[in-house]
C-alpha cells in the first residue's frame, strides 16, 4: 500500500488569489511542486504504477506560507501477485 500526504491544487486554493508557489523562492531549487497536485494527476500517477482501490481525501485546511491551503491523503494498493 501506498500513502501520500501532500498540498492539494484546487479550485479553493486557486481561488484564494494563491497562484505564486507555496514554497518559498529560497528554497524553489530543490522543491520540483511549487503549486500542490490535482488529484487527477496524482490518480494518473498511482494508476500508472500498476496500483488500484485509488482514495483521495482531503485533511485539512490551513494557511501555509501565508496562503490557503489544503493537504489531502492518497491510497493507492498493489493488487497481490
């Protein structure tokens, strides 16, 4: 089984005026999702590593760096070979 918890990208955040990164400009070199991920491409993403009984929820909502923000968890589970 596979867990991801990471900044979602959605219509809320895009609507909050958040469209500059999360991610503070000093640190943008090492950090390759500025923006958080849309869960269509985080399905694609599991889907593609062969995992199926994909589940994505978003946690909470909060402020990061100043912006709003939602983090999710993704389960994706490996079917048994």
């Amino acid at each position: 089984m596979l867990l991801v918890v990471d900044i979602l990208d959605d219509e809320a955040t895009e609507e909050s005026g958040s469209g500059s990164a999360f991610v503070p400009e000093k640190y943008q070199h090492i950090v390759p999702h500025r923006h958080g991920f849309k869960s269509e491409h985080i399905q694609s993403v599991f889907e593609k590593a062969g995992l199926t009984s994909f589940n994505l929820t978003s946690l909470v909502r909060g402020k990061f760096n100043g912006q709003d923000t939602t983090l999710f968890l993704a389960k994706g589970s490996k079917p048994a070979t």
